[in-house]
C-alpha cells in the first residue's frame, strides 16, 4: 500500500482529482483535517484568509495508513512522509480565472498566481530536498479523469517516471 500527496497551488484540481482517486477505492485525507485531528491549526491569516498550519509539527505526528492506498490532499502535502508526490500544476492566467471565481482577494489571487508562475511547490521540494518519485501534471491541459488515468499508470508502473518528462517540466516564464 502507498500513500501519495496530491500538492500544488490552489485551484489547480488537487481535491478534483483526490474525489476522482476517492471513488476509484483510494483512501483520501486533506491536510486541513488532519492539522485539525493533530491539534496542528495556528492562526487566522487575515491576508490569504486561512488558518495557517504547523507542517513542522503535523509531519512529525502523522503516519499514513499502511492497510491501504492513501492520498494526501493539500499544498503543504508535500512536507509530510509519503511515497510519491502528484504536483498540480495551471497555466497562470487560467488558475488567476479558477482563484477570482471563488471571490478570493486580489491579494491572495495575486500571490497564489505568482506561486504557480515561480514553481513554488517545486522549489520547496528541492530545498528541501524531498527525494521520492514525483509526477508532475498540467491541469489546465487535463480533464480530471485524464488525470487519474496517468496517476494510475504512473502506480501500476512503480512510479515509472519518463526522463523526458522531467526535463520538459512545467515552465511558465519560459
């Protein structure tokens, strides 16, 4: 059994494609609840409006299931111990379009926008220096069901990943 951490900016589809894997058997956590569950939340951060998380604190508490497959769905999933990592990513005009029409603020638009432009998940995986096997794929390319098709290949594969494919990762200033 694996656990996956489903990662990216918001609005990209990570809850999406989690419901999708959900229906398919797969057992799904977010990262909100388990922070919640590990007594994990801070404070209310007025300017992205969002109660911040202690990932430090939540990734030293939380061990996925052994007895099934296991997505972890959240930006910060990425942080906590888990086999594989999925990173959503969308092209920054078309996530701008997908944050706006949920009424969030210009500020938080703009700096989720910017995210995603810059490949923050990414630089935080290599910061970090996060070493499991990663696919990476463009939602505003994919419908969802496409997107569990590749992620079940990409299991049954024994996260078999291209080499041509992480060398034409997603670069949006390019």
């Amino acid at each position: 059994m694996v656990s996956i951490a489903i990662t990216g900016s918001p609005a990209v589809g990570k809850s999406a494609l989690a419901n999708l894997l959900e229906t398919d058997g797969w057992n799904v956590e977010s990262v909100a609840d388990l922070a919640k569950q590990f007594s994990c939340e801070g404070d209310y951060d007025k300017m992205m409006d969002s109660v911040e998380i202690d990932i430090h604190k939540l990734a030293e508490n939380f061990i996925p299931n052994s007895d099934q497959n296991t997505i972890i769905d959240g930006h910060l999933s990425h942080f906590l111990e888990v086999d594989a990592i999925i990173v959503l990513r969308c092209e920054p005009a078309k996530l701008r379009t997908r944050l706006e029409s949920r009424d969030y603020s210009e500020a938080k638009v703009n700096a989720n926008v910017e995210w995603e432009l810059i490949a923050g998940t990414w630089s935080e995986i290599v910061e970090f220096e996060i070493s499991v096997p990663i696919l990476e794929l463009d939602s505003s390319m994919l419908l969802p069901e496409e997107m569990v098709g590749r992620v079940k290949s990409w299991v049954d594969s024994d996260f078999t990943t291209d080499l041509a494919d992480i060398s034409n990762a997603i670069d949006w200033m390019s």
